[in-house]
C-alpha cells in the first residue's frame, strides 16, 4: 500500500485498505517508488535482489542504513541480544562455530566473559583521519583553531599525520612553525590527543597493519562467514 500526498510524494502508512478494496500486483515503478532504484544519482541505493516473477530490483538505502546502529549489541544498538552481549555471542560461536567469527578489540575482556577471540583488531595511527577526531568533539572538547591544527599536519604528512604529532613532545615549537599552525592551537592538540597512547587497539603504524584485518574481514565474508566486532 502506498498513500501519496496532494504533491505525489510518499506518505508514512498510518492506516489499512477498507474491506473488499481491489488489489493490484506491484509493478516495477511501484516498486522502485517504494525502494529506490541504484539508477537514481541523488542518493545511494544498493540493490539486494529481485521479486519472483518481476525484474523489478529491491533496494535499500545505504545512507539510511548507516545512520541506524544495525547489529551492534549493548544499550547503543538496535540488534536483538539474550541476556547480555557475552551469552549472545557466545551462543552464536556454539550454534554456528564455522559460521561466526569475532574480532575483539580487547581479547583479554573477551575472554574473561567467556569466549574466545578468533583474531585481535588493530586499529593503525595512519587510518585515523581528522574527520575521525572531529567526530569526538563531545569527549575531546577541542578549539576549532586546534582543528585547524590538524589539518595543516595532516596537509603536509597526510596519513602520517597523527603518528607525526604525537612525536614531537619536545619540539612542538617548532612543529607548529613547519607546519605553519598556532602554537599553542598544536600543543593542546597534541595533549588532548595523546590519550590515545594508552588505547591498546591502536598501534603506531611501522607495529602492525590495520589493512591486513580489513584484509581478513573481506576473505570471511567472501566466504559466507558472519564478523562479530566486539569492543
């Protein structure tokens, strides 16, 4: 059932056709009304099969999708859990041991609840952009002059930006004058930034290669495994 405005746009479905109303198989467009089509350019729909009978594709709506917490387990997430997120995951490696694996960001936390890690996640120092510490405003609490920092180390040294600042403690005067910042818009920075150091998830990236994990997370799903991320 589609209900349209006077303007022929979608509306939400806040009721049900009246007995004996006539009812007609969805054609193509229709469908396309209701799903999107991958052929529209203004947003990004994937298409993930055909109806029996139509050649009509179903999509969704990856930008939709993304804004929702999909499969996460805990008080953030929208996924179905028993009990609490160590029993879940636990049942899923013993229902389906070749089926599921988990990448735990902690593995000793992992363990403690029970299960068992089938590999440690890494995160690298060079897969971390500035757009990833811009998003962690409300916890970092830095001046837009600090950002703009950051974007003037990551324009000269690009993915090795973060690594480069954090190795500059004791010349970060003259850091800033290289990369042309303010100094004192660096240094809080770079206090504020360090914390990360202690994070036993992230690595400098000469340690270990974060791609080797996406690496890994592709080769399981190329082979119909399901990836648990715990953290």
């Amino acid at each position: 059932m589609i209900m349209l405005d006077n303007n022929n746009k979608m509306m939400p479905v806040k009721t049900i056709p009246h007995h004996f109303a006539d009812v007609y198989p969805a054609v193509k467009q229709e469908i396309e009304t209701i799903f999107g089509s991958e052929s529209d350019q203004n947003k990004c729909y994937f298409n993930v099969g055909k109806p029996l009978d139509t050649d009509a594709q179903v999509c969704i709506n990856l930008d939709r999708l993304t804004e929702r917490s999909s499969g996460i387990f805990g008080k953030t997430g929208t996924a179905r859990q028993e009990g609490n997120n160590s029993s879940f995951v636990k049942g899923l490696k013993t229902l389906f041991p070749d089926k599921v694996v988990i990448f735990s960001l902690d593995p000793e936390s992992t363990r403690r609840r029970g299960s068992q890690p089938d590999a440690t996640l890494i995160i690298n120092y060079n897969s971390i952009s500035v757009e990833d510490i811009i998003s962690l405003n409300a916890e970092l609490n830095l001046s837009p002059t600090a950002y703009e920092a950051a974007y003037l180390v990551a324009a000269k040294y690009k993915k090795d930006w973060l690594e480069t600042l954090l190795s500059q403690a004791d010349k970060l005067k003259e850091f800033a004058q290289e990369v042309g910042a303010h100094p004192e818009s660096l240094a809080s920075l770079y206090r504020k930034l360090r914390n990360i150091e202690r994070l036993p998830f992230l690595k400098p990236s000469k340690d270990t290669y974060s791609q080797d994990m996406v690496d890994m997370m592709i080769e399981y799903v190329d082979r119909g495994i399901s990836i648990i991320v715990e953290f």
